[in-house]
C-alpha cells in the first residue's frame, strides 16, 4: 500500500511535468490521472482501516488515508475527469491540461496530509496552480482576479505558516495532534489561514468575485475541489481534537447563513453559484462526522451547475426569463438544482439527512434556515422558460460527457445511504422546498435588493483577516 500510494501522489506531478514531451497524448494522460485517482479513492471509500504513513517521524510529518480522505479524492477525481472531458474538443492547449493535472494532485495531497508542514506546501502549489488556471485567458480582468487570489491566499498562507510554527516549538512536531495543547495565538493563527483557504466565513468573501469571472471550468474546479483542500484539514481536526469541533461547527452554521443570504438576493447566475459554495461549504463543517460525504456531493453538483452556467444564454437572470433555455439543458439543470435542494433519489437528499442527523441541538435552526434558502436561491434556476433548441451555441463538444459523469455521480451516490429513505426523512425536505418555492414565486421573484460589495474588495478582505484572527483568538482561549 505505501508504494502505490506514494505513486498514486507522484503521478500527476511526473505526467504534469512531462506533458510537453507527447503532445498528441496530452488530453489522454491528463484523464489517466484522474482514472487513476478514481480508483484510488473508491479503493478508501470501501476500506474500513486507515492508512498511515511517517515520512519524517523526528517532525511528525505523517501521511493518512482513510475513508474521509476517500470521499473527497473521490470528488477531485470525479470533478478533473469532467472538466477534461467538458474541454476536450475545446481550443485549450497542453499548458491548461497541466496545469489542471497538477492542481489534481496538489489538492489530493491535502487530502492525505496529517501534519502542518507538508499541508503548507501542498496548499502552496495549489494556489500556484489555481492562479494560472484563473490568469488562464490573459486579458486584464482575469489576471488581475488571479492576482487578487494569489495575495490574498499568500496573505493567509504567512498567517498559517507563522502558526506552525508556534505549534512546533510547543510541541516539537508539526503533527495535526500538536494542536492540543499548543498556545491559542498558534491555533488561531492556523484556523484562519484554513479559514480563507477554503472560503469559509466573512474571510472567504473572496471567493465569490474569483469564481464567478474565472472560466467556467476553472470554476467548477474552484468550487467543485480546490476550497475543499482548506475545509478538509478542518474536518480532520474537529474529528481529532475534542477542543476544535464546536468552532469549527460554529464556523460551519456561519458560513452556512452568510452565503444563503447573499445567494437568495442575488440576480447573476455564476455570482449566486459562488455565494452558495460558501453556504454549501458550512454544511460540511456543520456535521464534521459526515463531512466526507456531503463533500463528495457538492463537488459533484456544483461543478456540473458552473459547466452549465457556461452554456446559458445569459448570466443575469432577468435576461434568462426572456431567452428560453435549450430543454435538455434545463433538464441538467434541474435535476442538479433538484440535488443540492435535498430532492430525494439525488445524493443530496441523503447528504443533508445525513447532516441534519449529526447536528449538535443549537445548530438545528441555523442549518433548517439554511436549507430553506437553498431552496429558494435554486428556485430561480427551477422556473426558468425553456424550449428545444436545435443548435444551441455555446455547448461545448464535450458538455454531455462531464454531465454523465458528475449527474450520474449524483444519482450513483444516492445509494450509499439508501436507509435515509423513510418517511419522516421524505416528509421533511420535500417542505422546506415546497416552502422554499413558494417563497421564491411570492415575494423573492419580485424582490429587487442589491446587497453590498465593499466588503469583497481586496483591501477589505485583508482588513477581516485582522478582525477574525481576533475573534478566532477569544474563541480558542475561551
């Protein structure tokens, strides 16, 4: 197992770095990683024992793979497989296809990361690599949008590293477990560059302006992997540490509100997609014990909804009432709209009775307000007009393949908790979004509020970061 699994890691880094040698056979090595990278993931999503591995036993530098790291290799593997296929007869050159490969594998190391140090880098690289993939067009907006990133995650990153730090020289090992018993500055330094890194909060409000101008599978990899690779080292220490779990839960009913209170005022369609993976996002943290697969479905059905934001005809949402969408787009859209909702016979449905069943009692009202909203933001999508369309124009050679993959996902997944289906379960989501519509059709199609976007801009967004070190202070010496 050690030699595969250092392999599996290795991998996308050789064929990343080797691509240009065979450039016929760029797309064809980039989807072998991601193969590869399925089956590795299933593999630890059906074993029942961890994997452990000690790099450098004198620094706690460890590896672990589990069934946690499983669900979310899983979503990585899933979610690059449909954005290479999604641009497969596109115009996009070697240099997109490597820089794709390599975030897959930078984002699959955290996953398996069990100490600070070897965590830092791989989140280091991913940065590196979501940069380019923003920057990727080359006009001014979009490398100023990637530049916007690469600051504020190196902003966060020298808060996190400075944390490590502390809890090495506490400690003398940069292990997860060091936490306990570390000084709060030092926790509280990691949790917020954790924090930013997975868009999690008011520090994550940086996410909804990168990932709603990058390209459309640049986003579905931002919201469908890469924020994960910063929510991910939060669940595996809220599951370790006793002392971490109810912040990050706090943290998770948090973020779970902010971003459902934009999303349901919000009137573009990339923008509002954006807002919801910060929501989306709190529901993992909200339920640590079932982040894994709560994860998996998110990738899934947000990734599959940015693709086909891509093909819409309009992203404002009041042009799209009056530009019908091609039907079986709309068809996608739905049943991915369906999903995230907690429609039942979709995934969704079995993650969000999943969490709401490992809810602490004082989170129950947050996370119900929570579903409510995601009921109505989606709502917006769910009415819009369509019609059969014999050539729609912006459908991409490879749109269908990416949806099989990430909506058969949806529909694949539903399986794993099939005991989620009783009555009570059923009777439950299918009112929230009945209310959820209802709302949406009475007073929110009608409603015209336009939040605020000063607290997004880049100068404000590193002035939070001060203001949530504080609070992340008071809350772990609290």
């Amino acid at each position: 197992m050690t030699t595969i699994t250092i392999a599996w890691i290795t991998l996308p880094f050789l064929l990343g770095f080797t691509l240009y040698l065979l450039p016929r056979f760029y797309r064809y090595q980039a989807i072998f990683v991601a193969v590869t990278s399925v089956g590795y993931g299933s593999y630890l999503c059906l074993k029942n024992s961890p994997f452990n591995l000690q790099l450098l036993d004198n620094f706690g530098v460890t590896l672990v793979a589990d069934q946690l790291s499983g669900f979310f290799i899983l979503t990585n593997a899933l979610v690059t497989a449909a954005v290479i296929l999604y641009c497969w007869g596109s115009e996009k050159t070697a240099f997109f296809y490597m820089q794709t490969i390599i975030l897959h594998g930078s984002v699959n190391a955290t996953f398996i990361c069990a100490d600070l140090m070897s965590l830092y880098v791989a989140l280091e690289v991913i940065s590196i690599g979501a940069f380019l993939l923003i920057a990727y067009p080359r006009s001014d907006r979009s490398i100023w949008v990637a530049l916007r990133y690469l600051f504020i995650s190196n902003t966060a990153m020298l808060f996190y590293l400075v944390g490590a730090v502390l809890v090495y020289q506490a400690n003398h090992s940069f292990n997860f477990a060091g936490l306990r018993g570390s000084p709060p500055e030092a926790i509280a330094l990691i949790l917020l560059g954790l924090l930013v890194k997975g868009g999690i909060f008011v520090s994550g409000l940086w996410l909804p302006l990168t990932h709603s101008e990058s390209e459309s599978p640049v986003s579905a990899m931002l919201s469908g992997v890469v924020v994960k690779a910063g929510v991910f080292p939060l669940v595996r220490c809220a599951l370790m540490l006793e002392e971490i779990d109810p912040i990050v839960r706090m943290f998770g009913v948090g973020t779970a509100l902010l971003g459902v209170g934009y999303a349901v005022f919000e009137k573009d369609t990339k923008r509002m997609l954006a807002f919801h993976t910060v929501s989306q996002l709190g529901f993992i943290l909200a339920a640590p014990i079932v982040g894994g697969f709560y994860a998996l479905t998110h990738g899934l059905v947000k990734s599959a909804l940015f693709l086909i934001a891509g093909v819409l005809p309009s992203r404002k949402f009041k042009e799209l009432h009056y530009q019908p969408i091609d039907t079986p787009i709309w068809i996608a859209l739905v049943i991915a709209s369906f999903s995230i909702s907690g429609f039942p016979l979709l995934s969704g449905f079995g993650a969000k009775i999943l969490t709401s069943e490992n809810l602490l009692p004082w989170q129950v009202v947050g996370m119900n307000i929570a579903a409510l909203g995601t009921a109505i933001s989606f709502a917006k999508f769910i009415f819009l007009p369509h019609q059969k369309i014999e050539q729609p124009e912006k459908v991409q050679p490879g749109f269908w393949w990416a949806m099989i993959i990430l909506l058969g996902g949806l529909i694949g997944a539903n399986l794993v908790y099939y005991e989620a289906y009783t009555l009570k379960n059923i009777i439950k989501p299918l009112v929230i979004i009945a209310l959820g519509w209802l709302a949406y059709l009475v007073i929110f199609k009608r409603t015209a509020v336009k939040l605020p976007r000063a607290i997004e801009e880049f100068d404000h967004q590193i002035g939070v970061m001060s203001l949530m070190l504080i609070l992340l202070f008071w809350m772990v010496w609290a």
